[in-house]
C-alpha cells in the first residue's frame, strides 16, 4: 500500500492532523464540545477543512517522497 507507512513519522504528523480535523467537522454528531475546544486551542483555531487537507497534503506528499 503506497499510501499507508505507519513507521513513518511524516506520515503520523499528516494522519493526526486529518483526524484533528475530522473530530473537529463530527462535533454536531458527538457532542464532545469540550475535546473540540482544546483541539482548537492546540490548533492555534485551525479550522476542520484546513486541518484534513493538510492532512490529506501530507499523506501524499509522504506516499510521492
């Protein structure tokens, strides 16, 4: 699988970001309100779309390196 490397630290930095940000878009869904707020705070108030397409960047630039 060319684009799953989990002994690739790149490739967990991407993979934490994409899931940051999907928690962060599912909050109506799980209302974990109070997680969400500290993702945001760690994030520097990243917003969800700019988080999973870092994520998804990263996650293909690591698959093309």
């Amino acid at each position: 699988m060319k684009y799953l490397k989990p002994k690739s630290l790149t490739w967990w930095s991407a993979f934490a970001s994409l899931a940051a940000g999907v928690f962060i878009a599912s909050e109506p869904l799980h209302g974990l309100s109070d997680f969400v707020v500290v993702i945001n705070n760690m994030t520097m108030g990243m917003s969800a779309p700019v988080l999973i397409n870092a994520g998804l960047f990263g996650i293909g630039l690591r698959a093309a390196v």
